[in-house]
C-alpha cells in the first residue's frame, strides 16, 4: 500500500499479511523496502529484526494463517512499528527462564527499542515499539545495548563497578550474541549472514557518525 502522510506523522505505511512462516520473509523484506524508499534504510536491519519477532508471535500465539496487519509510521526522528491482530490478549513482559520463548521475545523488544506497549483496538490488539532515526540513534544504540546486558545475564541485582562490572558485561555480550545466532538459526535465518548485515549495518552508521 502507497505510503501517506498527515499531522502525526511524516509517512505511513499499512501492510496487511497472513501469519504463515512463509509469509514472515515477504512481510521482513516489504519493510525494508519501504524504509529504503523512504530514504532511511539504516534502520532496516533492526525493523526486519523487530518485525520478524512480531509477526512470528501473531503465527505462535494467535494463530497460523491468521490475518494480520504492520503499520509502519515515520514520526520525525522516530520509527513506530505497530502489529494488529485479531486476538484481545495482551502479552506481558515477566521473568523469563530458558523455556520461556515468548517472554525472552518481549524482553529482546524491550531492549532494543525507545519504547514499546500494547493496546486493546476495536478488532483485537497492537503491539508496537519505537526506533531512533537520526544522529543520535548511536548514542541511543550504546545506551540500549548496556541496558540489555545488564539485565540478560551476571549483573542483574548485582552491584558491580569498574573492571569486574566491564568484565561481566563483556562476557554478557558474547552470550547475548551467540543466543541471538540460536534465535535467527531457529527462524530459518543464515546466522552468517545476519552476522554479514550487521556489520555492514554498524559501518554504514559509523561513517555517518
């Protein structure tokens, strides 16, 4: 669907879709090409990422084969990612432990997004989170990124400072890495690759930086 434009938010872009695992692909690369045509494609790595796991929550917990809609908006220097379905349960962020697929999928929301919520609409629900566009989206990267291993493994209800807390994050990076290669494995993603995209993604940033 062409993309439109209004006072709450620069371009909008409504892509309705079947929840089937086939579907999440197609779905994953609209969004990119959507936000290349709208001259930001430096957030597309991190949207396909965010997408991936909202569609693959409608197909797990909703149902496979149901209708769903992404809403892209751009809004300044902000991207908002909305997922519309048809169910009126609203998912909850809780602890998660390592059977807990769904709540690990709401925390990996949590950490890398400026916001995320859910709210109840006419047919079901949304979900949706926001993404920083712009200079400081760097910035807003580091801050995210040491607000995730703080709290995925090691430093959570601890107190840590100077080398043992920089020694526990770094120990927490590398597992957060190796789980996010088993979790883009377990999508039918080649996690080389994902690895290859990030990079390219994290230099095209640096530069412009």
């Amino acid at each position: 669907m062409p993309a439109t434009s209004t006072g709450d938010y620069q371009l909008r872009c409504v892509l309705p879709f079947e929840a089937l695992p086939a579907e999440v692909r197609l779905l994953r690369r609209a969004a990119a090409a959507q936000l290349d045509q709208w001259g930001v494609p430096a957030a597309g790595d991190e949207t396909e990422l965010l997408v991936t796991e909202l569609a693959t929550n409608v197909i797990k917990h909703v149902g496979e084969g149901v209708s769903a809609t992404l809403i892209l908006e751009w809004k300044r220097e902000r991207l908002r990612i909305e997922m519309h379905d048809k169910s009126r349960t609203l998912p909850s962020l809780h602890s998660a432990d390592c059977d807990a697929e769904c709540g690990r999928g709401l925390h990996l929301l949590a950490a890398m997004t400026l916001g995320w919520g859910t709210v109840a609409t006419a047919l079901g629900k949304a979900v949706w989170c926001e993404i920083a566009l712009g200079s400081e989206s760097a910035c807003r990267r580091v801050e995210r990124a040491v607000e995730a291993l703080e709290s995925y493994q090691g430093c959570s209800g601890a107190i840590l400072e100077g080398r043992q807390r920089a020694a526990v994050l770094e120990e927490s990076a590398i597992e957060l890495i190796a789980d996010l290669l088993h979790w883009t494995s377990a999508r039918g993603l080649d996690p080389d690759d994902v690895l290859d995209r990030a990079q390219m993604h994290y230099e095209a940033e640096a530069k412009v930086a």
